[in-house]
C-alpha cells in the first residue's frame, strides 16, 4: 500500500502529445479528488501549454523545449537547461513522481527529482522502467485513458466517473467567424501526425460539399496546405480556420459544433473529451486503445486485414486510399447526424 503525507507534493510528467494530455485528464480529476491538499505540477512540452495554462486542478507548470533537445547543434543549450531543470525539480522536493510519457527522457527526469517515489509503467519504453521504484502492470487491449487510470487505482484512488476536466473555455476571439458558428456547423479535421493517418484532403471536401449545414476546417500551422485542399474542394461549404486558432479558441470552436469528422489526431481527443460526436477514420492505429473515448462516437474503417500495422509509411495506404467518400457520407447519414 502506497502511502503518501497529509498534503503530497505531486509532479506529472506528460510533456506530449496532445491526445495523450487530454487522456491523462481523467487522472488529474482522480487524484484531485482524492487529494484535495495536494500541491501538483505537471511537466508539459513548449506549444502545448495553452491547453493547461489557467487549469484549477494544476498549482504550476513545468515548460520543457524536448523537441529542441534533439538538435545537436545547441547541445551545449540543452545540457544547461537540463542542468537548470534538475536542479529546480530537485529543490521542489516531491513526495510522489508519475511517469505517463514511459520514455527514456521521461524516467531521467523523474529519476532526477530525487523523490523516493517514482511510478510508471512496466511496459515503458527505453529503459525508462529502470528509474522508478514501482511499477504498474496493464492489459494489452485497454484504451490509454484506462491504462493512465491503472496508476489511480496502483495508488488506491478509487472512483467510478470518467471526466475530461478543461481549465475554463470562453468564447473564441475570431471576429470572422461570429456569424458562422451562430449557425449549425461540423468540424472537419483533416491533419494528423503519421501520413499513413491521413484519409485524402480532398476526400474530406467532398463530404463538407454533401452536408446540408457548413463545416469548418481546423488545423495546425503546418496543415495549412492539406485545409486549403478541403475547402477547394468542398464546392464553397466549408471554411477553413487552420493555423489561426490557438488551443483555447480551438476549444471553444469544437464545443459548439454538432459533430466532427476526423483522423486519428489531437483535435479528434478533444472532441470526445468535451462531448461532441466524433466520426474517426482508422487505418493504421488501433481505436481499441486511442480511438475517441466515450459513448457516441463512429470508428470508420477499410477494415483491411492489415490494419491496425501502427506503420508510419506505407507505399500503398490502402486503409485509406480504399476508403470512399459516399461509404464516409453514407455512415454519418445513417447514424442521425444530417437528415
């Protein structure tokens, strides 16, 4: 039995990526509950804390540049930094240390805070298993908000709600888009990481130009190009918003919609998280273990014999190049979201 002080001094180490930030929010809640004067941290990478910045449940945040570190050429940058974060973490004195992101970066960092208790997971990857003092076992077969749990319940923080809690959304400060989003709308998020996990651009605007009500584009800067493909696409339906939001307003726009269309991406977590139904095209990946949490949401698929290969090229991308429109368009009608 894990034993922790009256009021624990708590760090979470999640730098990445978005989808699994907001799969570790159930957690958060878990332990907030159950530790109510706890004092917790949380260690995040740089261009993703907008989506915990103002967050009730979090005392402070930790901003990490992990992908600068990967540049040898500021090396000499990286070591002093890294210097500077051990040595702050260490005087943070923290009573108990979670390891969500299992890699061997991760486990040097929890390692060097010093504190007696580090926990992460058995399977993790790089060695990072190595610098904690417990860990935790999972299924196979389990989807990541339930694996990030098994450390709740590793901790005897029991609980029976599953809740995404948010910092507060306002509305979004993009003037252009207030007479749209006053309409019915859908989001379409046609971006994602992996190329092998992107359905064709413009596959997704000719479904924008079927719907009976507008849609419209998201994305991150460097997905620009592929929205710019839907909306040419769409035969003037959809509108695109890529690259001009920053994660609150990303937020608020996605809360309002009536549904999205998606990749296996961030944006497609954040729908589910706050409710909005999903319609999530899979190929390579698994949605048994990263598919859209919840009740509600449509997992579309090939279905091919080859999937889930959790490959990050592929010649062919048959999952989705053999995917239609009219087969997507068909699965959407059928489910109640247009008339």
């Amino acid at each position: 039995m894990i034993r922790l002080p009256e009021r624990p001094r708590i760090l979470i180490v999640k730098p990445s990526s978005l989808g699994d930030i907001i799969h570790s929010l159930p957690l958060l809640k878990r332990i907030r509950d159950a530790i109510k004067d706890c004092s917790l941290h949380w260690i995040i990478s740089r261009g993703l804390e907008e989506i915990l910045e103002g967050h009730p449940m979090i005392d402070r945040l930790w901003i990490i540049n992990k992908d600068e570190w990967k540049d040898i050429k500021k090396l000499g940058v990286t070591v002093e930094e890294l210097k500077r974060l051990f040595r702050n973490l260490k005087e943070e004195r923290y009573d108990l240390v979670i390891d969500l992101q299992g890699l061997l970066r991760s486990g040097i960092i929890s390692k060097a805070t010093g504190s007696a208790l580090r926990i992460g997971f058995a399977d993790a990857r790089e060695g990072a298993r190595y610098f904690y003092t417990h860990t935790v076992k999972t299924e196979k077969d389990i989807h990541a908000v339930d694996r990030y749990l098994r450390i709740a319940d590793f901790l005897g923080l029991k609980g029976d709600e599953v809740n995404f809690p948010f910092p507060p959304i306002g509305a979004h400060e993009l003037k252009d888009l207030a007479d749209l989003v006053r309409e019915d709308y859908a989001i379409i998020s046609p971006g994602a990481r992996w190329l092998t996990k992107r359905w064709p651009p413009e596959r997704f605007g000719q479904v924008a130009s079927l719907l009976p009500l507008r849609t419209i584009v998201i994305g991150s800067a460097s997905e620009v190009s592929i929205a710019d493909e839907v909306v040419r696409s769409s035969k003037g339906r959809a509108i695109s918003i890529a690259g001009k939001t920053g994660l609150k307003d990303l937020l608020s726009i996605i809360k309002g919609a009536r549904f999205m269309l998606s990749n296996d991406s961030g944006p497609m977590h954040l729908a589910a998280a706050l409710g909005v139904p999903v319609f999530a095209i899979f190929g390579p990946t698994d949605p048994l273990k990263v598919g859209p949490y919840g009740k509600g949401h449509t997992i579309i698929s090939s279905y091919l014999s080859c999937s889930p290969c959790r490959k990050r090229r592929c010649k062919e991308k048959r999952c989705m190049i053999d995917l239609k429109t009219d087969t997507v368009y068909g699965i959407i009608k059928e489910k109640g979201m247009i008339s």
